[in-house]
C-alpha cells in the first residue's frame, strides 16, 4: 500500500506530501520506513492512501 503524509516536516523522519510504502498494519498503525531508512509506526490519520488498501496488507499478514 501506498500512502502520501499529509502531516508537517519532521526533520529526518517524513516529509510533507512525499509518497511512503506502507510494510504492514500493526495495531491499526502503519508501519513505514522513513526518511532514515529505518522503519517505525506511524498513525494512519497522518496519511492518506494513494494505492491499495490496509485490507491487502492485514490479509497479507495473515497468510
């Protein structure tokens, strides 16, 4: 799934309007590899989805 961070710049961590994959769904968070190249979660409501959806990805982690 891809989404876009809709949030403020957070130095080194996301950028404003910059496209981001997401890796899973944990907890109802995105699990995202940041502008560190390390990957944290993130809170969806900080996101919009640009591509697929967050039911591919729990399916996906199921399997």
């Amino acid at each position: 799934m891809k989404v876009k961070y809709t949030g403020k710049t957070v130095s080194f961590m996301l950028t404003e309007n910059k496209i981001y994959d997401v890796l899973a769904v944990e907890n109802d968070w995105y699990r995202i590899k940041d502008d560190t190249d390390e990957d944290y979660l993130y809170p969806p409501e900080k996101f919009k989805i640009i591509e697929g959806s967050e039911k591919d990805l729990k399916v996906k982690a199921n399997e």
